[in-house]
C-alpha cells in the first residue's frame, strides 16, 4: 500500500467511529496501545500491561479490532517511504487547535531543515532533540542520510528525543520503532531538565551489548544483552556540557 493511500484509510477508520468515540480519544488511546505493545516484550512492565488494559476496557469487543487495523496501516505507509505519517494523521484529523494548541512541522520542511544541519559524522551520527513533537525531524534526518548520502542510518544513527507531552512521545516511539531506529524517547521537560518516564525503541536495546563491550575489553567476560535502567530517580536529561551546546542554538 502507497503512503498516502494508507493515510487516507488511517483517517477514515477513526473518522468512521466518530458517531460513538472522539476522533481524539481513539487516536491518542491508539498511540499509547501500540508503544507499550512495541515495549512490553522487552521491558515486562506489570503498570503497561494495567494502562494497556484499562484502554481497552473503554472500547466495546467489537471495535477493539480497529486498532491493530490502524497499525497495519502505519506499517504499511512507513514500508513505503519515511515521512512524519503519525503527526500529519493527526494535523489531517484537525486534532492540532483542539489538543494543546499543538502543531507538527509539515515532512518537507523538516526534510529541508534535515538537510542543510551538514555533512554527516564518519562514526556515528548521535542527535538531540529537546522538543521532538512525533519525531519528524529525526525521520527526516534519517531519510536524508539514507537517500541523499547513501548511509544505512539504522547502523549509524543514535537518537536521544525528549517532549513534555506524552502523546507525542507514544507518537515518536512508535514512528523510531517502525524504522528501526535507535532511540531513547523521553517523557520529560527539557526547559527544567525533568524525567518522567523512558522508552527506549527495540534498536536502542538490541544495540545494548556493542554499547557495553567497551567497558568488558580489558576483562574475560561474556557481553550480556541488558536493559537499560528505566528508573527516574534523580535522572536528569542533559548534562552541563550538552546544556552550553544548547545555548549555541545547536540541536545536533
């Protein structure tokens, strides 16, 4: 199925149930059905499986069924090209001016803004994103590593992306997740350096023994695959030297 072809079905399905839900409630409650779906095999969280539960129990028996066609249906549209599909369902559906006021940069913008940040780094290209709304703009830096400088950026990308609002980071997550992209998403307010709550997508996990191998070099020891602390307690997002990179007006 085409992108927008899987947009336009994305957007009648909720549509279609506006007669008994609100097109806001079935797409927020989606979002946060699909990350703790996509997170809940490696993280084995007793209060997700309790949140996931308590959403479904809104819904009648019969109209569960439409959110795993609304998954089918982000798949779809993400196998077919990269874009921002999750935040433009959501400007598509109106829900911008009702919810927050909240608005995402329309995909080619962000890929324009993706493409003039610069040459990409020889190693490894690590980015922040301290208000990263549904991930558009790392969608579009990824899309212009692999498109404009041939770089497989499932291999070379590492994503640290942070909003306030949890919507938005059940959004990104699902969106890094779908393409393989190796992230922490953080529930948490950049402004007071304040962390709620960690997701971090199955990329970022795999990657966790190539991460630690470093630390055993020097000891005869086998690297284990581990996941990575998810508690909050006196976690803060940045350090003070990535603060003074901030000051410079650099995201990246």
């Amino acid at each position: 199925m085409r992108y927008e072809d899987a947009k336009r079905e994305f957007i009648k399905l909720i549509e279609s149930y506006a007669y008994r839900y609100r097109a806001w409630m079935v797409f927020s409650d989606f979002c946060k059905m699909a990350a703790i779906s996509f997170y809940q095999p490696f993280i084995h969280d007793e209060r997700l499986e309790e949140e996931y539960l308590e959403i479904v129990a809104k819904y009648e028996k019969k109209d569960v069924e439409m959110f795993p066609k609304l998954l089918s249906l982000v798949v779809a549209a993400l196998s077919d090209r990269m874009g921002d599909f999750l935040g433009e369902c959501f400007m598509d559906l109106n829900l911008g001016e009702k919810y927050k006021g909240q608005f995402f940069t329309p995909y080619h913008i962000s890929k324009l803004m993706a493409s003039i940040v610069g040459e990409p780094n020889e190693v490894m290209e690590r980015v922040s994103e301290p208000a990263v709304g549904s991930g558009g703009m790392l969608i579009a830096r990824a899309d212009v590593l692999f498109n404009q400088y041939k770089i497989n950026y499932q291999e070379r990308m590492e994503v640290h992306a942070v909003d306030v609002d949890a919507l938005c980071v059940y959004m990104c997550y699902i969106q890094l997740t779908l393409l393989n992209i190796s992230a922490e998403v953080v529930h948490g307010n950049s402004l007071t350096n304040e962390v709620f709550k960690v997701w971090y997508t199955p990329a970022y996990i795999m990657r966790a023994s190539s991460r630690q191998a470093p630390l055993l070099e020097e000891r005869d020891e086998e690297v284990k695959i581990t996941l990575p602390d998810d508690g909050i307690e006196n976690k803060v997002l940045y350090n003070e030297e990535e603060l003074e990179v901030f000051a410079t007006g650099r995201l990246f």
